[in-house]
C-alpha cells in the first residue's frame, strides 16, 4: 500500500460527513437506461463513492474500491444507513489485481491509469459496460497538473479493442459535487462507454 497516498487522500476526505455531497458522474447519470436490472458493479477510485450510491441505488450489488479509509468508512455508514448493498474495500490500485469477469458494470470517473485499461475489461463480463468519464487534454488551471492524468481527444475509443463503443463525449462540465450556478468552475471532460464483445 503507498502509504503517502493513502495520507494524501485521507487528508482530502478528513472533514467529510455523511452529508457530503457524493453524486454519480455525468456519464452513468446521463446513460443509466444502459444499466441491468441486477447484477454485480465496480466503482474503481470512488472516493465518497457517488457512482457506488447511484449503482446500489438502482439494484446492483456494488463493491466500491479506493485507497482512502476516511472516504470509505464515510460511505460505508452512508450503506448501512440506507441499507443499500455496498462493499468497500481499501485499495491501492497500483497494486490491486482485479478479478476475471466478475462485474456486469465497472465505472471509473476523475481517475486515469492506463496501465489499468486492459485489466479493466478483462474483469467485466461478456456484455459487460464500462462507464468511464476523466479529464480531457491540455491540462486545465482547476484540475490536476501531472498531464498523465489527461485522456486525449478520441483516446477513449483506441484503448479497448475487445469494447464496442456504445457511448463517447467530450466538453465542459461542472463536476459533480458542485452546485451549479454562473459561477460554477467547469472542467473539461471525455466520457465513454463500452460494451464488453462476448
């Protein structure tokens, strides 16, 4: 476990309650007719876990990954309380092996690791969806500033030869646990979903 990222992230989550905001990412919002009735998802760095919260909240059992144990113990209270099938599980992605075809849904939003692309589809079922939203290059003033956090334009639809793209986008978007007003700081986005071949 990188002990100075789990610092990091449990520093960012340290004042939140269960009333933080924690919602769904524009993309598995805005497309959630493509999600199951039932079957199993993944939220892979989900922090507070909004798309955990939004997939439970529609049926799916859930398990919501993250290195924080701050943001996870927040989100498990919020499970127990709504009584909702969540399962958190400290993670350190860098070194976490995800399990062959197990999940029906995976959604990955504001984080990017390349390297984790082709282990990524190998966990979904056949027929399985990705939902997958993250920032768009060039680096932005008002989001990360290591330009490998970026996805290029069209990257998205290159990266998973064994995914059908049902689903791509780019443009601006307030994040999601903003309030929207004319003040809101928008940040630029790609966003895609991919259907697993069988």
């Amino acid at each position: 476990m990188n002990n100075d990222s789990a610092k990091k992230w449990d520093q960012k989550y340290q004042a939140a309650t269960l009333q933080s905001p924690a919602n769904p990412c524009h993309v598995l919002k805005q497309h959630s007719h493509l999600l199951p009735f039932y079957g199993q998802a993944l939220e892979l760095a989900c922090g507070l876990g909004g798309n955990a919260r939004f997939l439970a909240q529609c049926g799916l059992k859930t398990d919501a990954w993250d290195i924080s144990d701050t943001a996870l113990t927040v989100l498990n209270n919020w499970a127990s309380l709504h009584q909702l099938s969540i399962n958190p599980l400290i993670t350190d992605l860098e070194q976490m092996i995800l399990p062959y075809q197990q999940y029906d849904i995976i959604v990955v939003s504001r984080y990017l690791d390349r390297g984790l692309f082709a282990s990524i589809a190998e966990a979904l079922k056949p027929n399985g969806l990705l939902f997958y939203q993250t920032f768009l290059s060039p680096p932005q003033e008002n989001a990360p500033k290591n330009e490998a956090f970026y996805i290029q334009s069209g990257e998205f639809n290159q990266s998973w030869s064994n995914l059908t793209t049902e689903v791509y986008g780019e443009g601006w978007l307030i994040p999601e646990n903003e309030v929207s007003d004319e003040s809101s700081i928008k940040q630029r986005y790609a966003w895609y979903v991919g259907r697993k071949v069988k």
